[in-house]
C-alpha cells in the first residue's frame, strides 16, 4: 500500500508540473467586470464575443465535444479610437457618459484640459473611454458621431484569442482530474494501517500541500476564464474630442485667408505680439531696473571725477601764485 501511494503521489507530480509549466505559459489577461471596476491598464483590450460552447466556467471536466463544436465561434477582442471635432467637448464628454451608461456599458476614465487655439486663446480638449456592450458597439459608435464638426480618425482593432481560451478550458480539465486523485491518495493515506503514525502524517502533510498548489492554479484559471465571460459582451470606446474652435481658419474683416497665406498671417501676429511683449517689458521692466542700478553708480562716478578736477584747479592755481 505504502508504495501505491508513492508511486501514484509521483505520477501526480509529474503532471502537475506540467501543467504548471503549460500555466505560465499563458498569457494573462486583465479584465473588467461589468459591475464597473476598471483594470490598472486602461487600454486592456476586451472580448467582444461570448465563447459559444461555455455554460459555466466552474464546470469539472466538461464534454470536449461541446469544446469542439464551440470552435465554430470566434472569441475576439474590440478597440474602437475615435477623434472627432466638435463644438463643445464638455457637453459631449458628458453626453458620452449618459449614454454608455443608457447602453448598458460604462465609463472607465475622462480627461479634459486646454489647448491653445490659432488666435492665441484657449480652448477645452479632453479624452474619454468607454465599454459598452459589443451588439451595440455600431450603435454607440453612431451616436458619438452625430453632432461631430468633423471625424478626424476613426481605427478599430481586434485580436482572436479564442486558442488562449481553450487552453485555459484543457488546462482546467486537467488540474479538476488532478485535484480528484490527490483527494483519493489522501483518503488512502488516511486509511492506510500498515503505516506509523509519523509516516502518516507526513504522506497526508505531503499530499494536503499538492491539492493547496493545485487548487490555487483552478481558481486563477477560473478566475482568468470567468473574466472572459463576463467581459466578452464589451466593447472598449477612446474617444479625442476637440474644441471646433481650435481649427477655425483666421478671419479678418470677413476674409478668411488658407493655405500659406494663412500660415503667414499667423506667424506675422505672432511676430508682432512676441515684439510688443519684447517693448512692454523693456520700457515697463528693463529700463527701469536699469535706471535703478546704474543711475546711483553714475552719479558716485561723476562726483568723484568732479572733485577730483576740483582740487587740480587748486593746485594750477596756488602753483601760479
């Protein structure tokens, strides 16, 4: 008996270890639940797709047909970048906002802030992402450009990570099977009346600490899949809005120059804004520091020389007497 059980603990070992190895080979994915926390790295990208096939992802081993057939649907990860101009970001930020949450979906960050415009004033800018269910990803994609002066940029990417899916279906299958012969091991090294009382509780010591390991790895596995399926539905929105009038061409008395006249008008404004700032803190700053500086010098100066002249007069004139 004392040597089933060793032989069997080794035999487990070794395909532990193999999962084990098969594990960190995997990549991890962070996910976002829908009940709204939002993952360290905002631009991780979400499955867009339910893997058909998985009803429960805390299954024991599962019929790998069903695995088989699901293979037919695809498990595919959604970015949308979207910049658009328009004539007030904060009310559309905002309206954004409303409608991921209308839609199902939420808000994961916002940002706004002030740009320079050609004229030399300020205008609001901001960035805002969102997640929203994936058969509404068009829709919501239509909203935001409704009422857009213009679409600057508009990219959308997807990766199919359905085989990392998979792998984490095999790999579950496998440490569940694992797990349920550790548990009969331990139950024969409980059982077991031709060992001590020391060499039993070491081999039940022994096989405890292998179901421990094994069961961590199910619930990181499980974890990582039922993240999976609870973000597969989502599709993640960066949305760039811009102030309309940061890109509004320059008017003077009704004229509107473009092109290269444009771009000479404006840096001649520039010129002449940068030169009048350059005179303003001459006559207003400079000068003035200066005059305070130098101006007592200069007299210090000029009275020393002025007593100087004096006493040589006294002494051209004494010598002549």
């Amino acid at each position: 008996m004392k040597k089933r059980i060793v032989f069997i603990f080794v035999a487990l070992a070794l395909v532990l270890a193999a999962c084990g190895v098969k594990a960190a080979a995997t990549p991890s994915v962070e996910l976002v639940s829908p009940g709204g926390r939002a993952p360290s790295n905002e631009a991780a990208p979400f499955p867009t797709q339910a893997y058909a096939g998985v009803t429960d992802a805390n299954k024991g081993s599962g019929d790998m047909s069903t695995s088989s057939s699901a293979l037919q649907d695809r498990l595919v990860i959604m970015n949308a970048d979207l910049t658009i101009v328009i004539p007030d970001p904060q009310a559309k930020m905002e309206a954004i906002s409303q409608m991921a949450n209308n839609l199902g979906g939420f808000v994961i960050s916002m940002n706004m802030y002030q740009t320079s415009t050609q004229n030399g004033e300020t205008a609001p800018e901001g960035t805002i992402s969102i997640r929203v269910p994936a058969d509404k990803l068009e829709n919501a994609m239509s909203q935001i450009k409704a009422d857009a002066v213009e679409v600057r940029n508009e990219t959308r990417s997807g990766q199919d990570v359905t085989a990392a899916y998979v792998d984490l279906q095999s790999q579950l299958t496998n440490l569940e099977k694992a797990e349920a012969d550790l548990q009969v091991i331990m139950d024969e090294a409980k059982d077991n009346p031709n060992s001590t009382t020391t060499s039993k509780t070491q081999d039940v010591l022994d096989v405890y600490n292998q179901i421990i390991s094994v069961r961590g790895q199910i619930e990181t596995i499980k974890g990582q899949m039922q993240y999976y399926e609870q973000a597969s539905a989502y599709s993640l929105i960066n949305v760039t809005l811009i102030a309309e009038e940061t890109i509004k061409p320059i008017e003077i008395g009704g004229w509107k120059p473009e092109g290269v006249a444009r771009d000479a008008i404006q840096s001649l404004i520039k010129f002449w804004q940068g030169f009048v700032n350059f005179l303003i803190n001459l006559f207003l700053l400079i000068l003035p520091i200066l005059i305070t500086i130098f101006v007592p010098i200069a007299l210090v100066i000029w009275g020393i020389v002025a007593l100087v002249k004096r006493q040589k007069r006294k002494k051209v004139q004494a010598n002549k007497v």
